[in-house]
C-alpha cells in the first residue's frame, strides 16, 4: 500500500489535531415546518426488526422518504426561479423544462461548496434574540454585521445572514409567517451579497427574504436578484443559533448538494469547520 501524498498527509495531520464542527442545518422530521410552496417531509418504516428474521436470527429495518427538494436546510438550483420566461443567463425556462426535468440549470449543477464562510449576525448586531416579523436586513445591516464579525464576504464565499428566526422553528405558524410576516435580506441587502461575488447566501429562515405581513411568497424579489440576475445560490431553513452562541465571524465552510438531475433545489447538511 503507497504512502499518503504530501498534500493528503496535511490533511490527515489536520483532521489528526482535532477539527471542530458546528451543525448549520436543522434535523429532518414528519410535521416539521414546510414553505406553503412545497410538498412537507414524511418519514415512516416500512419494515420494522422482526418483519422479516433471517435463518442466522438477523433483521433490519427501513424507512421510506418522501419529499420535495425545498423541504428542510436546501439549497435553490439556479432552475428554481424564472423572470420573464427566463432563468439565469437568458436560458429559455420553458424549453429547459420539456420532458419533467431542467435540461439547464438543474441541481446536479450545483458546485460541493469547500469555501470560506461568513457568519452575518444581524440580531446580534442589533442587540436582539430575533429580528420583528416582516423586518428588511438592509445593506447597511449587512455591513454593520460584517463590521462586527472582522469579516466581510468575498469572491466565492457563502455569506450566512442570522435573523434569530430560527428559534421559532418549533412553532410552525408564527416560523412561516404567513400573518404577521418573517424577517430577512431585502432588495438592498441581495445586491449588497452579489457586489461581494458570493457563490451562496443563507439564513435562518423559510425563503431568505423579507416576507412582508399577509404577503405570504406572492414575491420573492430577492430570489430574482441572486437566482437570476447573478447565479447565486440560496439556502433556507438553516440553524444558525449555536454558530452565533460559538461567536463565529469567519471559518470553513463545507456542503454537498445531492446530485438530483434536473431538479430545482437540493437537501443539505452543512457544517462549519473550526480549528
């Protein structure tokens, strides 16, 4: 058996001296909070130990998954969103779509995102647990919150916009908003991201934009902004309360999308890797 390389050995040395992680994306269960634009999550076993006993006394058990691509921590596929017929780069939204899958744009396009991330702690740059229902993060915010951490995001970054919303994960009416609205990047703060060059942007909510109260997603101009006009990646529903508790500003960033050909979003564990 060779050797590890040089560059592999590193690696091993470093992992060797006890890497530190910090879960970014909430766990998957039957009930949990959906966006009303998406099919929910269900789990159930459709064997259970003892259904079936092998001769040696053996037995196993497995569930079924059933679920959208934009249930639960996800990452938007640049085919999600359309303006005007067309999705990013002017490809034809409808010609991609013909035979129920994107030929363009599809989540199997979606880079493993090995980067720099930063942590935008907009609550607690503010001096609050949790952002109003219906409240904009402006750009202003977003430099404040960059100010704050010592690290402002860059060309090829992921930047994690914290509104504190996500404490209300547990309580799916007032999480989604639909009444009284959710916090989040308005218009100002989507083009402050894509001045930076970000490959994504996140945040602890359900759609990552402001959602205005009764507005409900009847627009996501946000989503227009990064999807369309930039090619940046969004992603949703992510637990952002033990990174803003750890302190984070900057740090390694890690997430693989599943490789879903043609579909619009993915599910995604990422982590924050510390040394």
């Amino acid at each position: 058996m060779s050797a590890p390389t040089t560059a592999t050995r590193a690696l091993l040395d470093a992992v060797a001296g006890g890497l530190q992680t910090i879960e970014l994306g909430q766990p998957l269960f039957t009930g949990m909070p959906c966006s009303p634009n998406h099919p929910g999550f269900r789990m159930t076993l459709i064997r259970r130990h003892g259904d079936m006993v092998r001769p040696d006394g053996g037995s196993a058990s497995n569930e079924i998954l059933v679920t959208g691509g934009h249930v639960g921590t996800h990452v938007d596929a640049l085919a999600h969103v359309s303006h005007e017929g067309c999705l990013h780069g002017g490809v034809d939204a409808m010609e991609s779509q013909v035979g129920g899958l994107h030929r363009e744009h599809g989540a199997e396009r979606i880079p493993p995102m090995i980067t720099r991330g930063v942590l935008l702690d907009v609550a607690a740059t503010r001096g609050v647990d949790v952002l109003r229902p219906g409240e904009g993060v402006t750009a202003d915010d977003l430099a404040a919150a960059a100010e704050r951490a010592d690290a402002e995001p860059g060309r090829g970054d992921v930047a994690l916009v914290r509104t504190g919303w996500a404490r209300h994960f547990g309580d799916a009416a007032t999480y989604l908003g639909q009444a009284d609205g959710v916090p989040g990047v308005d218009e100002s703060g989507a083009r402050w991201l894509a001045e930076r060059g970000v490959i994504a942007a996140g945040s602890d909510t359900t759609a990552f934009e402001r959602i205005p109260p009764g507005a409900g997603h009847r627009e996501l101009p946000v989503h227009r902004i990064l999807l369309v006009e930039h090619g940046i990646h969004i992603v949703e529903h992510l637990a952002l309360e033990d990174a803003s508790e750890a302190g984070l500003g900057e740090f390694l960033f890690v997430m693989a999308p599943l490789r879903i050909v043609g579909g619009t979003g993915s599910p995604v564990r990422p982590v924050a890797v510390l040394a």
